[in-house]
C-alpha cells in the first residue's frame, strides 16, 4: 500500500468513528432575514441557504383565535363616563336652551357570556443573542431552528 493510500484510509476509518452532532444550542449573531447562526461554541457558523426556522419565530407570524368562555365574575370601578344625550324636545317647542350632557362616575358587577375571535399577530422574531435550539438533518448541511431557549436559573 502506498502513502497515500495509507492517508486515505485513515480518513475513511476516521470518518466512520465520527460521532453526528445532533440536536444542539446556538446563538444568533445575526438576525433575519440575513440570519446566522454560531455553533459548538463558534466553531461553525450556518448561514441562510442552511437553515429552516419555525413559523412562530418569524415576525409576521399570526394565529387566528376564538374563545368563548363564562365571565364568572366582573368588577369594574368607573372613573369618569360620559353620556350624549340626544333626547328630543318636540313637545316643548318654546323649549330653547341645549340638553346637557350627562357624566358621572360608579361601579358596576357582572356575569354572562363572553364571545371573542380574531388573529393574534407575533411580531418579535430572532434577535442578536438569542440562544435556538437547532436539529440537523443527517447530513448536517440543513438545519432546523426548533425553538428559542434559556438557561434555567
């Protein structure tokens, strides 16, 4: 066998003995949409054409909701309303001077029904710093940025 022979063969078992990375914690040292993304302690950083995030971690990113619900209990304190009135004054023609507006302030106590929906619009998305969870596929030449994380206290 020769040398080079030799070398190559080494490669080839050393390529074999190589453990994958799998999933593992980066930092983002650039934000979208020009993302990047520091690994294994900056030895490798992804670029763009290498990754895949969530849907949630974009910033236009919504939910549409529906929510119904029982208000079992209610309390609002009243600082300050104010009431147009719009009262007619048709009986009273010789009646000139403006009705006047009506204001006030109290409480009020409920319960009932309570119906919602709409969409929930996410606007924050990756920023400098922040720590994701990424998994590679096999080949570790695409990743997927699961989730952000954060170190437990």
């Amino acid at each position: 066998m020769s040398y080079y022979q030799v070398e190559v063969a080494k490669m080839f078992r050393k390529l074999r003995n190589e453990k994958p990375i799998g999933t593992v914690l980066g930092e983002v040292i650039s934000p979208p949409p020009e993302l990047k993304i520091s690994i294994l302690e900056g030895q490798i950083i992804l670029y763009p054409d290498q990754l895949h995030m969530t849907d949630h971690l974009w910033d236009d990113y919504f939910r549409t909701y529906k929510i119904e619900s029982k208000i079992t209990e209610m309390s609002r304190d009243i600082e300050n309303y104010s009431f147009q009135n719009t009262t007619a004054t048709e009986i009273a023609n010789l009646h000139k001077h403006p009705i006047k507006t009506l204001s006030g302030k109290g409480s009020d106590e409920s319960t009932g029904d309570y119906k919602a929906q709409g969409d929930f619009w996410f606007t924050n998305t990756l920023k400098k710093g922040d720590l994701v969870m990424l998994v590679p596929t096999v080949d570790e030449q695409t990743w997927f940025i699961v989730d952000k994380a954060r170190k437990v206290k």
